[in-house]
C-alpha cells in the first residue's frame, strides 16, 4: 500500500487550456501535503409523480485544492511564476553559478497555467490544466517558511496517458536542500515617504503571513465536457501581510491606524553562499501599506501586538524601491539560469 513518503509530484507550464503537457527533468516539486480532490455535480430526476429517483446525471466538474510545502531557495520558480505572472530570464551576477531574477504582479494571467502530476505509487493523478490565482506565505520563529499555492484545475484524470507511472521515472527534483528558514530574515518598516530603509529601521517579529488572492473564476460552455474553461479576473487582487509583534511597547501602529498612515517594508531571507560573496536570497519589497488593524491582545501572558498590512500598488515607487510600484515585488538569488515560464 503507498504512503505519504512515496508520494511525488511534479509541475509543468502548458500552452493550450485543457491539454496536458509531459513533466519531466526539473519539474518535481516537494509537498508536505495537497488537497486537489475532483467534484462532479449530481443532477437527480426529481420530476413529480416518484417516490424515489431512479436516474440521474452528471454536471459541472470541479476539479480544485491547494499545494502546500516548504519555501525553498530554488526549485519553486515555476509556481511562484503561476501567481506572479511577470517573470523573465534570470541574469548572472556572481562569476559562474549565481543567477537574479525578479518575479512582479502581472495584471492579468492569461495564459499563465500548467500541468499538475501527482504520482501516488498506484497510479497518477493528472490535472490538465491548472489556474493558480493565489498564494500564502507563512513564517514561525523556530521554523522553516510554508508555503500554500491554491489552485483551480479543469478537472483531475487519474489514467492519462501524458503522465503515467512510466513517464513520471523522467522528473527530477531541482532542489531538495535550502529550505527558506523564519531565521534568515531581516525586516524593515518605515514610513512610506520617509528615506530608504535601513539598518534603524529594522523590526523584530515572531512571525508573519504574506496573502496574495486574485479573484479568478472561469466558465462552463458547450464544447468543454462540463469542464471549466481558462478562469479570468472576477475583481481586484487582495494582497495583505501580516506581522507578529511579541510585546506590545508604543502606541506608535495604533496611532498610524487612526490616522491612516502609509509606510513601506522589505524581507530579505539569506540562505547559504552559492560561490564567492553570493548567498541565496529571497527578498520580498512592500512600496505602499495601509494599516488594516493593529491589536494590543489581552491574555496571561505578555501582550502581544499582531499588525495587519493592506499591500498596495503606487504610481510612484518609494525612495530605495527604484521600479517597485506594484503591491509586492519577489527579487531572488540562486542557482538557476533558465525563466520558471519558459
């Protein structure tokens, strides 16, 4: 019988809606868990004049659930890429092995999907297509950074002929090591029109939450099998982040709330040296934040102070984000040389 340490998976960017693509070498992905599970809609006779039904039909397919594991250095490009939307070739910045590259909120992710491959020993459970229209990103002193990528699939195919057990022996894992650790980070607030963040700007949490939401839904029409097509935009983006204070010491956040002040942050993650002066790096930029709520909590121990941030865009980036203007910007260090949408 298989168990959880069996189980593989595997991502791959596709072209056409409803076509599955081959995963292969440099597709897999680590999970510690996914919850895709397929829904069909029950459309019983219910006409009058029965007692009981005796037929019925089948509906819509749902096909959706999420990814979840654990944030990495590199290896997770591809789906990061899902949600962020604008993304290019990386650059080389050290002198053979260390690679930049820059992951920005697209307004809209036509065409951006792919397919999901999840090899569970008795068979593979195939989604054709995959719409991922958001992410969350959560940290814990003490602890390595998760990540849960939601997904949104045309439906689930559990005897493809694209990814079987036999083709699934082609995909590799990128990266099984450098996992992004809450440790690694240096965060920084300040006022959003005040100078560049730097070091007396720097602020100590016990955690945080990044919540990236598009609001995506696609449609059922003849010619798609009861099949969701390609989902698009349904509304505005939600992007939100959180931050965990451990005491509370000032009346400064719940001042700024009040009086609807704006500010700017950063979270630079650096993980081990890829060659010379070159570490990996995970750096995530907030040009203009709202305060959404700000908590001084009552219980036996110490009061603690969680803060929640609207993530916003800005027509003008802050000083020290020169070209940051959308509401979250990923800027990335590692070793892989190729784009994650190629």
């Amino acid at each position: 019988m298989p168990s959880g340490t069996e189980i593989k998976a595997a991502f791959r960017k596709a072209a056409v809606w409803g076509t599955p693509v081959a995963c292969g070498a440099g597709d897999g992905i680590l999970l510690t868990k996914d919850t895709f599970k397929r829904e069909v809609e029950d459309n019983p006779d219910d006409s009058l004049g029965m007692a009981f039904t005796e037929s019925r039909d089948l509906g819509v397919i749902k096909a959706e659930g999420a990814l979840e594991g654990y944030l990495r250095y590199e290896g997770l490009g591809v789906l990061l890429a899902m949600v962020f939307g604008d993304v290019g070739a990386p650059s080389l910045v050290g002198p053979a092995l260390a690679y930049a590259n820059t992951f920005r909120l697209k307004d809209k992710l036509d065409s951006i999907f792919g397919t999901l491959a999840i090899n569970k020993v008795v068979n593979v459970f195939e989604y054709p297509s995959v719409k991922c229209p958001g992410i969350t990103i959560k940290g814990e002193m003490g602890k390595p950074v998760t990540f849960a990528l939601d997904g949104i699939a045309d439906d689930e195919d559990p005897d493809s002929t694209t990814n079987d057990l036999t083709s699934f022996a082609n995909v590799t894992i990128p990266e099984t090591g450098n996992r992004v650790r809450m440790s690694h980070a240096v965060i920084r607030l300040n006022n959003r029109e005040g100078a560049a963040l730097g070091g007396a700007d720097v602020v100590n949490v016990t955690g945080f939450e990044l919540s990236i939401k598009r609001k995506k839904k696609g449609e059922y029409t003849t010619g798609n099998g009861n099949r969701v097509d390609e989902p698009d935009n349904e509304g505005l983006p939600e992007v939100n982040l959180k931050l965990s204070f451990p005491r509370y010491t000032a009346t400064t956040y719940l001042a700024g709330l009040r009086s609807d002040q704006r500010m700017k942050a950063d979270m630079v993650f650096t993980g081990g040296l890829i060659e010379t002066t070159f570490y990996r790096e995970f750096r995530l930029q907030f040009p203009h934040l709202g305060l959404l709520n700000a908590e001084a909590l009552t219980d036996e121990g110490k009061v603690r102070h969680p803060l929640e941030f609207s993530c916003m865009g800005t027509p003008t980036a802050p000083s020290g984000m020169a070209g940051v203007t959308r509401p979250v910007q990923l800027d990335v260090t590692n070793t892989a040389s190729t784009s994650p949408l190629a």
